[in-house]
C-alpha cells in the first residue's frame, strides 16, 4: 500500500481519539505509533487532515446529515469519521475528487464496513458536485463554533467581533518564533518578518529542525501572544524568577534568556522533561522543579513569579483546532477555582515589591479580567501596575481600561492574526 492512504488511516485513528476519547491532538498523536512510523511528508499530511476536520467539524457535519435520509447507527462511527475525511479533502484541501473519494472507500473496506462502500462512494460522489456550492452558502464561522462559546466571546466582545474570533479559526496559524537576537540576520535567513513585537513570523509547513538556527537555537517556536508576558517584567538580568506552569518552556526560554535565575515549576513530570529537553538544546540553564505549585514554595521569597496559569485555552483554538470539541462551560468554571488558588500561591511567593505576571491563553472573562477582580476583592496585598502599549509594541485597543493585556485572535488581521490571550502585572505591597 502507497503511504497517502496510511496517512489517512492514521488520521481516521486520530480523529476518533479526539472526538469520541477526548483525547487531546498532541497527546493522541504522541500515544499513536503509526504515526510516528510515517514519513514526514505523511506524518504532516495526516496532521492537516485531522485538523482541517476539527476546523470545519461543523459544516461537515452539516452537509453529511443532509445527504442521508437516516443518521449512521453508533455502530458505524468510523463511517462517519471516514466520511468527514473525505469532505475535509474534498471540498477544504483541494483533494482531486477520484482520489478523495477512492481512498474513502478503500478505507471503508479495510475497516471491515463493506456493506457502507456504496454510501461512502455516494455522499462523496455527491458533493464532489455539489458540495463546493453548499459550502458557499453556509456560515462557516458560527456552524464551526460550539454554542457556548459563541455565547460567551457575544456578551465578552460582542458579535462583530465573536464572529471575527470564529472567522480567524478557520485557518491554519503561521508559524512564530521567539529570537534570542539578531533579529536582522534571522529574519533573512528564515524568510520571515518581525512583528511590531519583536516575534518572527514566517509562513507554518515544513520541517523545523532543518531550519537554520535549530541546531545551535537560535530560536524557539511560540505564538507572538505567549511571547508578551514575560517581556512585563522588564530588566530580569540577576533577578530569581519562579515559572509557575511552566511547560512546554517557551516562556521558561524567554526568562533564562534575558538573564533570570529561573525555577521552572509544572506538575506533570512528563510535560517537565520536555521543557529540559528544550532548555537544553537553546543551552539556557535553568532549575526544574516537578510539584504542585499550590503546595510549593520556593526557598526564598522571589524578585518575581510568572504565572501562566491551566486554562481553556480557548484563544489558542488557531494552534489547537480540538479545543472546541474537547472544553466545555463546566471546564471554565473549574479552572477558576484553580487560577485563584495560584494567583494566592504565586503572591505568596514574592519578596515584599516583587512583580508577578498572570497571563491565561483563553478568551473567556471568567479566566482573565474577572480573576483579578476577584483578587482585588478578596484583598490581596498587591497594587495593579498598568501596561502601557509601547513597552512591547501592541496596538492600545488591546489594553483594557484598567490596564491589562487582552488580544483577541483577530488582531493583527494584516499579519495573519495572534492568538487570545489576557495578561496583568500585579506588584506586591510592602
């Protein structure tokens, strides 16, 4: 068998364990080891299919309930898996239709559902024709966003701006990464540009350790978003820095490098050898620490603490288009309970003037602005410091009237978008 239709099988196995195991994406393709089998061409197929049939989960849904008089029986699951396969390829990727369709029913036969070739061969056959005008009257950005959170991004943005947020998830995102210097040369050597906030941006594909400057890194990836916490701090050079929440370590990579003494702090062991791993190819040092960072403390009292703290993740569903099938409301309100015991935690940790630094990658107020007011009510011993927005060279509309950081995934349109994320800096009494 050629490897396209493997990488296809792959990506049905993927799609499966997002949408009915809940599997996160990254997780599920680092358990699968068929994937990893495939060549990276295929391995890259595979990952665009899965995500294209997250992105547009909605409206391919849409048009496969249309072309049945019945819905497929539970039974037959995958069937319908293979079916959004092939409406991702046909009428999304481009997919010649012969292809699309033949490779649909091939896999329909290899996974022991003969009796639904036919099916298979008529919705696609169905909407090679059809289907391009089906799509062009639809409403892509609301069919592709789950109700809650079209509620949620209404009442925090309102809808111009709910439906700009769900418009700018139908695409892939380009790929970002944060320099250590040498922005000129790096720029030119990786055929990007340099955002007003210093991240390079080059277009997303392709293999990241043959470009130049992995080997000796140069670079890291991380969204131009993710990158503006850490540069709220200021001057770090000397100053004890913990990271709370650490992995993956991008932002781990940003404070070593400015010159912290950095104490990298996560929970999951698994998630900390990865941020080593990264630490130790950029040659950063830093110390690692796997605990709970509601129960740990550092030794001493610290210059600062960057709390990146778990959230939905709902302004990265750009990067992680299974975000929307796998977070649900009851999620966010858990995770507030979380982020407000961290906040106390991190508080604690700070020298009397010590800077802290809260940033959640979501777009829900619940996980953001709300947080801090709430922290305010309880009393905490900080002071708000406001963030101004020529210190890291973001647009003023992205600062709030009280001073914090939100951006939306439809800023920076002319660049092809950033993802959500809420940030404040709070210094400590005393």
């Amino acid at each position: 068998m050629s490897q396209a239709p493997i990488a296809r099988e792959v990506a049905l196995d993927l799609i499966a364990a997002v949408l009915r195991r809940k599997r996160p994406l990254d997780d599920a393709i680092d358990d699968n080891p068929a994937m990893h089998q495939l060549p990276g061409r295929d391995r890259a197929f595979a990952r665009l299919l899965v995500a294209t049939v997250l992105r547009r989960l909605g409206q391919i849904d849409v048009l496969i309930a249309e072309c049945l008089s019945t819905p497929l029986a539970p039974r037959a699951a995958a069937v319908h898996d293979i079916l959004r396969l092939g409406i991702a390829q046909l009428l999304f990727l481009r997919t010649p239709p012969h292809a699309a369709v033949a490779t649909s029913v091939d896999i329909a036969h290899s996974r022991g559902f003969m009796s639904h070739k036919g099916l298979v061969n008529a919705v696609l056959r169905r909407l090679s024709i059809e289907g391009s005008a089906c799509i062009e009257a639809q409403d892509a950005p609301r069919l592709n966003t789950p109700d809650w959170l079209w509620r949620s991004w209404i009442r925090a943005y309102g809808e111009a701006t709910a439906r700009a947020i769900a418009t700018s998830h139908l695409k892939e995102a380009p790929l970002d990464l944060t320099l250590r210097n040498d922005a000129d040369t790096w720029c030119a050597k990786l055929q990007g540009i340099l955002l007003p906030t210093g991240t390079l941006r080059r277009a997303a594909g392709g293999s990241l350790v043959s470009l130049p400057g992995y080997a000796e890194g140069a670079w890291w990836v991380q969204d131009a978003a993710a990158a503006l916490p850490v540069q709220l701090f200021g001057n770090l050079a000397g100053s004890k820095v913990v990271d709370l929440c650490a992995a993956p370590g991008g932002k781990t990579a940003q404070l070593a490098a400015a010159g912290a003494r950095v104490t990298a702090v996560d929970r999951s062991t698994r998630r900390l050898e990865r941020l080593v791993a990264n630490l130790e190819r950029l040659a950063l040092p830093i110390e690692a620490v796997a605990a709970d960072g509601l129960t740990w403390r550092p030794p001493q009292p610290v210059d600062a603490v960057l709390l990146d703290a778990p959230c939905s993740t709902t302004g990265a569903i750009r990067r992680h288009p299974d975000v929307p099938h796998l977070k649900l409301p009851d999620d966010v309100a858990r995770l507030t309970v979380v982020q407000d015991n961290l906040l106390r935690a991190a508080i604690e940790m700070l020298r009397p003037g010590g800077m802290l630094v809260y940033c959640t990658c979501s777009l829900e107020p619940e996980e953001g602005v709300e947080r801090i007011a709430a922290l305010f009510a309880a009393g905490a011993p900080v002071a708000r410091r406001a963030i101004e927005p020529g210190e890291i060279g973001v647009e003023p509309e992205w600062i709030t009237p009280t001073g914090e950081l939100r951006t939306l995934p439809c800023h920076f349109s002319e660049y092809d978008g950033i993802d959500g994320f809420f940030c404040a800096r709070l210094v400590k009494n005393g």
